[in-house]
C-alpha cells in the first residue's frame, strides 16, 4: 500500500449584495484605521473572500461591526471542483 498525490481545484463563484452603506462607510479615515480599499471591486473582493473562506458575517468584520449582517449576503453561488492524480506521485 502507498500513497498517491492528487491536485484538487476548488472554485467557487458568488454572487455578493452589498448595500450602499457597506461601500458608503469607506473614506479616508476608514482606510487610515483599516485596509487600504478605495473601489466598490476592492470592497466585494474583501468582504466575499472573508465570508466564503471564512464562514464571516458582515458584523463580524472589522470596519462594518455596526452594521447588519443583512447588508452582505450571498444571493446565489456556483461551486466547480476538478482533481486529478499527479502522475509518478506514489510516496
């Protein structure tokens, strides 16, 4: 019995809805405490990353703990997986 390597690629593609007081709250006090995000892209970005890696709620995040989880949500969600064996890769 050996081991085998295997590749895995996990994609997942949402959908975000922000509310304009998500981007709103962004100015240049914000980014002097914060992160240095300046565009509504820049924001989805962060925001998404955090909760589909990280399973986050809006008020969970630093910069936006004021405001309700209801103002970020995934409204729609696509997930794509591919694997393969790396040949040669038995340990």
């Amino acid at each position: 019995m050996g081991k085998r390597i295997f590749e895995v690629i996990v994609t997942r593609t949402i959908l975000l809805e922000l509310d304009d007081a998500v981007i709103n709250v962004v100015d240049d006090e914000w980014r002097k405490q914060l992160y240095n995000l300046h565009t509504p892209v820049e924001i989805a970005s962060m925001i998404g990353r955090c909760m589909v890696l990280f399973n986050s709620k809006l008020s969970s995040l630093d910069g936006w703990a004021d405001q309700p989880d209801e103002n970020a949500r995934i409204v729609g969600d696509d997930d794509y997986v591919e694997a393969y064996e790396i040949v040669g890769s038995k340990l």
